[in-house]
C-alpha cells in the first residue's frame, strides 16, 4: 500500500508529519520525520507496549537526546534507523517504511503484515 503525505518539504530538522493507513482492517498512524537532511517514515507504534509514540501529541524528536521519544516510558529511537537504543525496548526498532520524494511530497509505502 502507499500513501502520500502532503508538503514534507518544508519540514526543518525534528519536524514530523502524521499520515493514516489501515493494515488488517485498523486504523493506524505513521510519521515523517525530518533529521538533518533526511527524511524517514515510521509506523507511529512503540515496539514495547504498543501504543503511539506520541499519545496524540504530534511531537516524535527530542533535541536534547537527538532522538525519536516515545511519550509513555521514555524509549529513545535512532532517527535514521528506528533502532533502540535507550528504555524498555531496548535493541528492538520501530517498524520503517519506505519512503520516496514526489516534488514536495512524500509516497510512503507501507508493507502488508501477515
């Protein structure tokens, strides 16, 4: 499946968008993240409890730790690979989708699970 997200051009560096996409007949978030000259797409889901990163917030990246956080427990995520590498989840990673540019716009394309 792919979804485009609308303008991620314009995102500055710790900027993220949200996107929806159902998988499996649910309803489910993912995210655009900007880090320095890159972006990256995530499924918005902590590999620990399974429950968005962001509690409804919208905020994925912590300066201070040059980071993805997840809001719940404090897990720390690598921006280019998802990896964690610091929190209860620690060694595990959020599932990464593929991302390419459109013009202004990014094409997600997430993967069926199953």
């Amino acid at each position: 499946m792919q979804v485009r997200v609308a303008s991620v051009d314009g995102l500055a560096h710790g900027q993220a968008l949200k996107f929806e996409f159902e998988r499996d007949g649910e309803a489910c978030e993912g995210f655009v993240l900007r880090s320095g000259d890159a972006l990256f797409a995530y499924h918005n889901r902590c590999p620990h409890l399974g429950i968005d990163l962001d509690m409804g917030e919208g905020r994925f990246y912590s300066a201070l730790t040059d980071r993805i956080f997840c809001s719940s427990h404090g897990a720390l995520f690598v921006p280019s690979s998802g990896y964690c590498d610091a929190g209860p989840c620690a060694g595990e990673a959020l599932e990464r989708f593929g991302l390419e540019l459109d013009g202004v716009d990014a094409v997600i394309t997430i993967p069926d699970v199953g």
